[in-house]
C-alpha cells in the first residue's frame, strides 16, 4: 500500500510540471499573438497614413495643373489694343514676360504686438531669373473700432503693396501672376486677409503699366 501511494504521489508531481509548461507556452503564444497583431495594426495605420499623404500629394498636382490651364486659358483670351486675339508669336512673348508671385500665407503669433497675424512668404520669380524672396504680415487687431481697423486695414495693404513693388520688375513684364496659398481650414485666416492680399495687388495692376491675375490655392 505504501509504493502505491508513493506512486501516485510522483504522478501528481509530474502533472503539475506539464500543466506549468502548457501554461507557459499558451503565454507565450498568446503574447506572439498580440503581437503581431499590433504590428499588423501598425502596418495598416502606416499604409492608410502613407495612401492619405499620396492622395494630398495628388490634390496639389492636380490644383497646380488646374492652375496652369487656368493661366493658359488667361493668357489666350489675352487682347491687343486692336481688339485682335494675340498671334502665336505674341501670345510666346507674352508667356515669357509673365512674372510669377506665389504667396504662401500661415498663421500665428505677432512677436510684437502679441495678436493673432497671417505671415506671409512670398517668392517672385520672372524668366530666367533668380527667385526674389520677400516677407509681409497682417495683423488682427480686433481691439480697434470699426473705423480704426479699416484706416489700419488700408495701412497693411499699402506696406503690402510697397513690399511686392519693391521685387517686382516692370521692364519686360506685362502679366503678374498671382498664387496665394492658405489652409482654408485655418479658424485664422479669413475672407478678410484675402481681400487685403487681393486689395494690394490690384493696387499695383492700378499703378503700373501690367495686367494681374490672382488665383487661390486651398490646402
């Protein structure tokens, strides 16, 4: 009686080592399980993140060739005093004298006056030659009256203004191009900063001897 129950009492003790190992081996599956399941996780997000940035990407092609028919479509509509469409030849001279004024606009915080701003990077480019590179703000200053921000609103347009005269060349341009860019989703920027952009460069198409053409790119 005594080897029987010694017997058993070994049996038992095996046992509990092979449920300990299936315990340990059903852990380690399930933590292999997870995983990879996290890493699958992590694949799909980076795919969709990686398909959602292609398709932006495509967004501002397919905007910039737009643009360009647009400025084609412009520039073939274009008039001589005569009232004549432009010839092949003129329509080349035309193209080649277009200057290109690209204004990309972002939104923050004016060191100075600690209000709320549209910074403005503008970049000119005419032929062959070196880009021009050049900066202008707007400030939101909501503390003014209403006659006090449009007196400081007719400020802005004519700093803007002075600012792109500066860089801009007359002698051989007769189109300005214009693109301004803006994340239209920006609580920030407003129709009214447009229309102080679009004041200033119709006050240089006022000005100056050139036609002016605006488009806006929305990011």
């Amino acid at each position: 009686m005594r080897k029987k129950k010694n017997l058993i009492l070994d049996f038992t003790s095996l046992l509990d080592v092979i449920m300990i190992l299936l315990f340990v081996v059903i852990c380690s599956m399930s933590n292999a399980s997870l995983e990879a399941n996290e890493n699958a996780k992590k694949s799909q997000e980076s795919l969709a993140d990686a398909e959602t940035k292609l398709e932006d990407m495509q967004d501002k092609l397919d905007t910039l060739s737009a643009d360009n028919e647009a400025l084609n479509m412009e520039l073939s509509s274009y008039k001589m005093n005569s009232g004549d469409p432009v010839s092949a030849e003129a329509y080349e001279a035309i193209l080649g004298s277009t200057t290109k004024v690209i204004m990309k606009c972002e939104t923050g915080m004016d060191t100075e006056t600690n209000k709320h701003m549209v910074s403005i990077d503008i970049t000119i480019k005419n032929k062959d030659e070196t880009a021009r590179q050049t900066t202008a703000k707007i400030i939101h200053d909501f503390d003014l009256s209403r006659k006090e921000r449009d007196e400081f609103n007719a400020k802005q347009i004519g700093s803007i203004k002075e600012e792109l005269k500066k860089y801009l060349t007359y002698s051989d341009t007769k189109l300005v191009w214009v693109l301004i860019e803006y994340d239209y989703r920006d609580e920030n920027f407003s129709n009214a900063d447009l229309e102080i952009i679009h004041d200033a460069v119709e006050m240089i198409e006022a000005e100056q001897d050139v036609t002016c053409y605006i488009e806006e790119m929305k990011k």
